[in-house]
C-alpha cells in the first residue's frame, strides 16, 4: 500500500497500484492536503492584508471606548496598549470565528452520525440552530462523514514544488431529499 502523509497533518493510505510519486527516505508516498494546495496557488495575501484592516478598523469604530479609555497607572492614556489592541482584532476575530466554526463542525458531525448533539458552550447558538434548521429543512441523508480522500496524477505546483497527488478529509457528502436522479 501507499501510505499519503501531510506532515505534521493525517496521513492516507492508498491501497491502489502505485503511481508514478516516488517514496521518500523511508519508503512513504507523500502528498499535501487541498488546505496546502490551495494556500500555496491562491493569491491570498492582498486579500488578508485588506481583512486585516477592514477588522481593525472596525473594530476601533464599533468599540471605541475600549481602546479610547485604557489608561496607565498614573492615568495618562495608554496608547501603545490601545494600539495593541487594535492590531490583535484580526487574531481574535480569526480566533472567534475558529470556535464557531469547531462548534458547527461538531454539531453537523454528530447529527450526521446519528450521535447525540455535544453541548457547545456560549455565543455559537444561533450558528448551530442554523445548522439545526437545514437539516430539519434538508433532510440530508448521509453517505460518507469524515471520509479522506486524494486524488492521483495531479500535474501541478505547491509553491514551486511539483505536485503528482494530493489528499484530504471531506466532512459531509449527502443526498438531499431530491435523491441522486433529481
């Protein structure tokens, strides 16, 4: 068997003959996640450097007074800790959406699986009452849950590495109520 890695990430085994990727020093096929793959092809930094701004800003406008009234001991205003303030709202924004994104994820898992629902601790509600309602609108009907996947013989580049293959975890595929002809 060939067995997909994606240090320090999951591995994946493929079972298939082999392909044309070479092993390395100790005998593993290695490929990278879609998550490496795509980071290394899309143009993202413009886009994040303009997130970044858009979040500080925000920030600063919608919350004034808690950077506005940090004050030191001798109650000058503190600007470098209201300027570090500013500047960590896209990592706490990022930080935030990350959770709610973990309590979605393991909501729909569990509801995928027939489980029963975790608790998921304050302020994700409203996101997992709206992942909630689709499956009560949906009814989706589960064929794979967290099933890895990878695809071989892909010509491409990460970065500028060459890429024969690359692998990855899908969360969900289902078959909503209009069925696989409709």
């Amino acid at each position: 068997p060939i067995l997909f890695g994606a240090p320090p990430g999951r591995e994946y085994q493929d079972e298939l003959p082999p392909c044309e990727l070479a092993p390395d020093a100790k005998g593993v096929f290695k490929a990278p996640s879609v998550t490496t793959v795509l980071k290394a092809g899309l143009p993202t930094k413009w886009a994040i450097r303009n997130w970044d701004r858009t979040t500080i800003a925000e920030r600063a406008v919608d919350n004034p007074q808690a950077w506005a009234n940090m004050r030191m001991p001798d109650g000058s205003f503190d600007r470098k800790g209201a300027i570090e303030y500013l500047a960590s709202a896209p990592e706490r924004s990022m930080g935030q959406a990350a959770d709610r994104g973990t309590a979605v994820h393991t909501v729909l898992e569990a509801m995928a699986k027939g489980q029963p629902i975790p608790a998921i601790g304050p302020g994700r509600e409203p996101w997992v009452r709206a992942v909630r309602q689709f499956w009560v609108d949906f009814r989706p009907q589960p064929v794979w849950v967290e099933v890895s996947v990878y695809h071989r013989g892909h010509d491409g580049y990460v970065g500028a590495d060459p890429v024969k293959a690359y692998a990855g975890t899908l969360d969900l595929i289902a078959w909503l109520p209009t069925g696989p002809d409709g």
